[in-house]
C-alpha cells in the first residue's frame, strides 16, 4: 500500500525538492506550510514535475488544532520535520521566534503525532550544531557546541527528539544534520528563492551573477587555508532530497528499531574554499564574477568539512554530485526564475 509521508515545511528550498523525490519514489506527500517563506508555487510545480498531486495544507506547526486535523484527515507513516526558521543573524536579534517556532513548534508537532500514533520522524537539523569544530571530518560523535540561537533550537529538538522516542512505543527518529545545501533541481522549475538579500554564499553569488548586486564580499582571505579563504561542504540539494527518502524507507523498513534515534551527517565529505566556490560559478556561467575582499564574519568557523559514513552505512546513501554541477543546477534555475517565485 502506499505511504504517506507529512513534510512540515515541505514548501521551502529543501522540502520541494524532498515532495519531488518522495512522488518520483512513489510516496504521496501531504505538506504544511504557512508560507511565512515560502509560496504555493514550488508545490504546484512539483506535481506539475512528477504527475503526483501532493496534499497541500497552509498552516503552522504551533497550531495544535490544525495539526490533528491533519494527522486526523490523513493515515500519516512518517513525518519529515523541516518547518522552522533559518537566519543565524535574525536568531541573535530575535531569539525568542526562534525558540518559539523551532521549539515550541516542533514539541507542538510531536505532541501530535503522539495523539494520533505516528511514530516515525526525520529531523532537519543543522551541522551547526557543531560550532566551531578545530578538526575535520565532523563525526556524529563530536561534541556539539552551538554558537548563536538558531544553533540551539536544533541541538535542543535533537534533545527533545531523542528523550521522546525513548519514552514512546515504536517511535523511531532520524536527526538529520545538514552540512550546507546549495544548488536546484535539474529542470530549472525549483530551486532556492530567498527573501531579500541573502546572507549565505551561493544565492549571493546567483544575485551577482543575475546583475542584482555589484560583487561578492568574500569574508577574509587570511584564515589558515590553503588560499586563505574558508572551507565548507557545499552539498547538492537533490542529493540531500534522496537522503531522506532513504531515511523514510530506513524508518519504514524491519532494519530501523523502535525507541532509536540516529544522528546522521548528510555530507560530501569534501571541502571547498570560497575561491573554489567562485572558480566554478564562472565554469558554470561562463563569465566573471566580480568580487573584493572584506572583513572575516563574525563567527565564521575557518574550515569543516562530513564524515558521511554513517549514512552509507545506516541509510545506504552517499552524495553524487559535485561543485561543477551544483553551480550548474543554481544557475540554471536562477538564470531561468531570476525573481524566483515572483512572490
Ligand atoms: P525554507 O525557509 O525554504 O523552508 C522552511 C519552510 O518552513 C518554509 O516553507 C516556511 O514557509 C515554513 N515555515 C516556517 N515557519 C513555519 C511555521 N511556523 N509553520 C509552518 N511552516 C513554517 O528553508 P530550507 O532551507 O528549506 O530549510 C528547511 C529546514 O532545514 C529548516 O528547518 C532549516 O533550519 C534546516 N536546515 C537548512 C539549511 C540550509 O542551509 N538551507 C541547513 C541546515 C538545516
Ligand atoms: C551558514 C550558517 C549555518 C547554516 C548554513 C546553511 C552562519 C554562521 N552559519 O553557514 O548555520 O546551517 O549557513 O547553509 O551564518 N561567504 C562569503 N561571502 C558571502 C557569504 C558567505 O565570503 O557573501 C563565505 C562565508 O564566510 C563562509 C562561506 O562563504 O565561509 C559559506 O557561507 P554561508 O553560505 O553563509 O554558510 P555557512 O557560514 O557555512
């Protein structure tokens, strides 16, 4: 029979491109969302993309009654968690949205599903929770050590995550950490469409690249590196999209056991400095892109970079593409939605 899977959040950047690999493996998709990022757009292009016709549902995830409308409406299998706000800068200014929608949210969620006897869960946690690691690659076993209040919402729904799936029959959890997911879906039709101008490197660089900024700041050129720029492990969103269908069909499967919750490092486990990163959005766009050196970012760690072993091995998943076409794939969708979804 079918399953169903409830994707919190499945509006945004991650979530669409998760809808469309849970229709393309044969899932059905139910979402909720309350568009406060997001619009209704990259779900109908979804179903458009794959000839599925996904539930879609606006709402938020602290609202107890619309979620047991949900899980009441719908004989949900598993729930993948991405709801949730993501700007480190905005959780410093305003730590209590975050704690309210990321925390409070997601206990209101689980909450639910405990009402309604769902007990399969994915996370969408962050490898920011791993602070600023001195050494790499970034085991799960590393201590985390978050850095600002966004950090924290995701160590602290591990937590919480991790204490209700020991205490609730069945209940079986993945905690998913994200290292830094970037590029679109090959047809150009979603892709990542954030709000004003965007703090992270790769949207900047579309805007750059669309004529929408003048040139990139890149944050220090003296950290101890090899060009002296830092290192990150830039990840293709699709790649990250079919680790979840992996983890679903983990959770769904006899190898999964009740009452687990498994960390696991959604990663390349490769390393790419800034310049690196600049290099191969010129490959991909065929011309320059201006840049100058500026100050280092408060907070930024130098360099870190997955360990993804566990996922091979739990989850029998690894990351297939690499800098080249991630660039490719955020280019084209950028190139071809230079407004994103228009909202
Ligand atoms: P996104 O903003 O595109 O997606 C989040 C979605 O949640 C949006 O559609 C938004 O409208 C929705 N949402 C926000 N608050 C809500 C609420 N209260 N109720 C219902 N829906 C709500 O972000 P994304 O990049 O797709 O990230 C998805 C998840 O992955 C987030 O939890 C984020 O913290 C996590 N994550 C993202 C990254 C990244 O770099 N993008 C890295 C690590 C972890
Ligand atoms: C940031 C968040 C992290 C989040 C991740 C998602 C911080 C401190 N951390 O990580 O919580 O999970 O995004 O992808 O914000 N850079 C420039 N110029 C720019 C933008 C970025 O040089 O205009 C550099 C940064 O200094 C960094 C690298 O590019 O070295 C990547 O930056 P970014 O895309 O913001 O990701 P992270 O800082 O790794």
């Amino acid at each position: 029979m079918t399953k169903t899977i409830l994707a919190t959040g499945g509006a945004g950047y991650i979530g669409s491109h998760i809808c469309y690999e849970l229709l393309a493996a044969g899932y059905q998709v139910v979402v909720l969302d309350d568009f406060s990022n997001s619009s209704a757009e990259s779900i109908k292009r979804v179903a458009r993309l794959t000839n599925g016709a996904p539930v879609l549902i606006k709402g938020d995830v602290r609202d107890a009654a619309i979620l047991d409308h949900v899980f009441s409406e719908n004989r949900i299998d598993a729930v993948i968690h991405l709801a949730g706000v993501k700007a480190v800068g905005e959780s410093v200014q305003n730590p209590q949205k975050y704690y309210d929608i990321n925390v409070s949210g997601s206990v209101n969620l689980f909450g639910s599903m405990q009402r309604h006897g769902v007990s399969n869960v994915v996370f969408s946690s962050s490898a920011t929770v791993y602070g600023i690691p001195e050494i790499s690659p970034l085991t799960e076993d590393m201590p985390a050590n978050p850095l600002n209040p966004y950090g924290q919402t995701k160590l602290m729904v591990e937590n919480i995550l991790r204490d209700m799936t020991a205490a609730n029959p069945h209940w079986r959890s993945l905690l998913l950490r994200y290292f830094n997911p970037v590029g679109a879906h090959a047809s150009g039709q979603i892709g990542e469409d954030p709000n004003g101008i965007p703090d992270n490197l790769f949207p900047y660089i579309a805007m750059v690249a669309n004529k929408k900024q003048p040139k990139l700041n890149v944050f220090g050129d003296d950290y101890d590196t090899a060009d002296g720029t830092c290192i990150r492990d830039y990840i293709h969103v699709v790649d990250l999209a079919r680790g979840h269908v992996k983890a679903v069909d983990y959770l769904l499967s006899d190898r999964a056991t009740d009452n687990s919750a498994e960390m696991v490092n959604l990663g390349t486990d490769q390393g790419s400095s800034v310049f690196q990163v600049l290099k191969a959005w010129e490959a991909a766009c065929g011309f320059e892109i201006p840049y100058r050196i500026a100050p280092r970012r408060a907070g930024d760690a130098p360099a870190y970079y997955a360990d993804s072993r566990r996922a091979k091995a739990l989850l029998g998943w690894q990351a297939e593409y690499d800098l080249a076409r991630m660039c490719a794939d955020h280019w084209h969708w950028q190139s071809k939605n230079p407004d994103g979804y228009g909202k």
